[in-house]
DNA sequence: AGATAAATACTCCTTTGGGGGTAACCCCAA
DNA sequence: TTGGGGTTACCCCCAAAGGAGTATTTATCT
C-alpha cells in the first residue's frame, strides 16, 4: 500500500459542522480534506474532478438532500467511499442510503474518537455503522419496509390512476390510449408522480406501487 | 436495576464449544449458566420453563438447525435475549436470523474478549453484530436473495439475478456497475430474459417479479 | 475431441422514457 | 376578480431501453 494521505471530501451545508469535523481529521497524520461543499449541487462536479478517496456526506441538508445527492453521485460513476453522516439517532434513512451505495453511515453525536475511528475502518474498505444504527437495520428488516400510503394521498387523482397503469406494466403510450389523452401528457403526469414519490424511474414507481397494494394485480 | 446475575442458556451440539463459552462467560461475574442443551428439540422445553435472560444459539446444528429453534423460541413465546453464534463467516442467514427475532448475530472465530463483550452488550439489550456480519447484512440489502419458483428455473443464474436487480428498479447501468460488468452485457441478459419469460419490458418484468417473491426485500 | 450453454462485449438501429419549459383551459377558493 | 392547482398538450433534448447481429472465452457434457 501506498504511504500517500488519503484524500476526504467534506458536503454539509453547516459550515460551522464542516470546521469541526476537519478539525477533528486533522488529527490523523494521514487524513486530508481536499475538498467541501455546501451542498449536493456543488458538490457532484466537484467530487467527480477530484475522485476523493473518502466523501463523508451529510444526510439533511437544505435542496438536494443526502440521499439524492449519494443516488447522483453514483449515477455520475463516483467510486469514492462515501459515509453518511446524520444527526436523528432514530433515522430509517439508513436502509435507502445502504442500498443506494453507501459504505457508511455515523451519527454526528457520535463519540468523536469513535467517530475518527469508523471513519478510518471504512476508508479501509469497511462497511461502518453507528451502534444505534444497527437497531434501526435490524428493526427495518422485521417489518419489511411498510411504507406509508400517505404518500399516495399526495398525488393527484390523475396521477394516482396512472401510477397504476404503471405497476401493471403498462407504457406510456398503451396508457395514453386507454385514457384517451395524448402519451405527451401521460409523460407530464408521470414526470410529476416520481418527483412527488422522490422515485427515479417508472420502475422504481411499479415496485413501490405493487407493494403498497400488497402485490397481486 | 437488580445487582442479580444474569441467567444464560447456552445451545449448542459441540459440548467441547459449550465447555470453552462456558469457561469465557465464567469470567462474568455477573453471567450465570444455569442451563445447557445440545440439541433445539431438547432446548425448547427447558428455555420455556427456566426463561434466561440470554440464550446461545448454534446456528450449525445437526437435527433441527439454529434458525428453526430460533422460530420456535419465538413461537412459544420466549422473550429471552437470543444471540445467534456461527462459526461461517459469510453466512447469509443473519438476514433471516434478524428478521426471525434473534437479538444478535456473533461469529465463533471472534476474539473471546470482543465475543464476550458483545454477549454482554446482548444482555444490556442491545443489538450485537460481529463486524464481518454487518458487511453481509449491508451487501443482502443491496443484493437480494432470490429464490426460485418453477417458471424462473427456465433463467440462468445471471438473468436471474438481473431480474431480481430490476424488481428493486435499478437501471441497466446500476446493475452493470453493481456485478462488475459492461451495461452493454446486462442489455443482452434483460433482452434474453424477457424473452424467456415472454414480457414486454423491464417494468412487466419487475412487477411480474414482485409478485412473484411477495414483495418487499 | 467436439458440441453445447453460459457469460462476456461489442456493433447498429429504433423506440421509449424523463427533465426542462411554455401555455391553454377549467374550476374553485380567497 | 385574481390566484392557484389540475388537466391537457405541445416544444426541445438527451439518456435509457430493447431488438438484432457477431464473437470470444470458459465450463460442462457427451
């Protein structure tokens, strides 16, 4: 292995968070914070010039918010590590940042030498998990993901009823026909529904929809 | 809370590995073993009359296996702590460990001191997991383990494990990305997959999925 | 040794999907 | 009456998806 720092990106749009947290990395001889920014926008050009090594990514934030920044980051084909950091001790965010490629995720109240010390396991590869956050893992695979059907009661009736047409399969063209409706205005409506259901892609909205419904079309 | 000891049942079809545990819990002074069982059959019994505050569960038994006892535990309503003990160290049954109750997943191979630590930890009612098990418990989440009904046997092990990225809504890059390979190639696997199983795309294929697995991950 | 299936990775091409915007129309509430 | 949400419809643009083909490598089964 090489004896080179290891390069950390810092994105928190608390700057007074970002100080100590680098405060905190200077500590390690072998830690640099190359970069930071203050929110997801500014951040994905940034990291995807640099390649840090370590992007400790911050879950709140203001606009585009951890997860949506972590999901674009990846889309960009970002390949750094990269770590939550959250402040709820109690937050179900964990399952969707893990699966949507995190190596990590720490609580900002988090002892601070253990937090130095997750953040170096997971530089080294390892997955990192905050004690508390084990239960919430663990809790989330008991009840299986029930997600709240107040959600749907967001969506208008027209993009509620074409939500359906999409867990059963339907484009958007077959959509438009069986509404008689141009599939230029299906398209509008499917534009809105995954913005309002923070989904990425009519997939994503069928295998949300069948399991809200149980299953079984 | 009481100063009084803290009553551990230890399950396991190795006596020579209940010797040693017993001999590392004996270092507690506040750990009791106050029951022993070599087989789930003959725990049952003895864990719903003596009701430990922690039980020891092997998950490699011959006869009824680790996670077998583990439901039936449940089923007859005991509340103790179960920790579950294995000595694989890939072992992807910590997801249906969890999700079936138990209150910690430890590996045998484990440093006794950290072992013993974590049994502890058990005891303070929290939820314990040896650090190899939390990357296999991160990695189930982000690849699921299918299962395979009649028709997808007519699938390969690879379309069959694309299908199931695409009943979580992942794009054919994601996918590529996840399995190391090109997106040119997952294309190829989508295509004969959905040939296979004669639908029309990759949204019929994921609700078609869903249904398929009763949902959820 | 030869055949077969699976997995990989390309090519070329067309259709579909999704984000951005603008704008009309209706209806209902402030 | 003015404003806003909902529905409709279009624009542009580009990424994603999917069909068809060829080809190499590895493994497995005659």
């Amino acid at each position: 292995m090489s004896e080179q720092k290891s390069s950390v990106m810092l994105i928190d749009d608390h700057p007074l968070l970002r100080k100590g947290l680098k405060q905190l990395l200077a500590l390690e001889d072998d830690l640099e914070v190359i970069a930071e920014a203050s929110s997801g926008a500014e951040a994905i050009p940034l990291a995807t010039e640099l390649d840090p090594d370590l992007i400790i990514l911050d879950l709140n934030m203001q606009g585009m918010d951890g997860i949506a920044t972590l999901k674009k980051l990846r889309d960009e084909g970002v390949t750094s590590r990269i770590v939550m950091l959250t402040v709820s001790d109690a937050d179900e965010d964990v399952v969707n940042a893990i699966s949507n490629g995190a190596d990590g995720y720490l609580l900002k109240d988090s002892d601070p030498e253990i937090l130095l010390e997750h953040i170096k396991r997971a530089l080294s590869g390892k997955m990192v998990l905050s004690e508390a956050v084990t239960q919430v893992l663990a809790t989330a695979l008991r009840r299986p993901t029930v997600k709240t059907p107040a959600e749907l009661n967001s969506l208008t009736n027209r993009e509620h009823e074409i939500l359906s047409f999409i867990a059963k399969g339907l484009s958007n063209k077959l959509i438009a026909r069986e509404l008689n409706i141009s599939d230029g205005t299906v398209k509008v409506h499917v534009k809105h529904l995954l913005k309002k259901l923070g989904l990425r892609s009519r997939v994503e909205a069928a295998v949300w929809m069948v399991n809200q419904q149980g299953g079984k079309v």
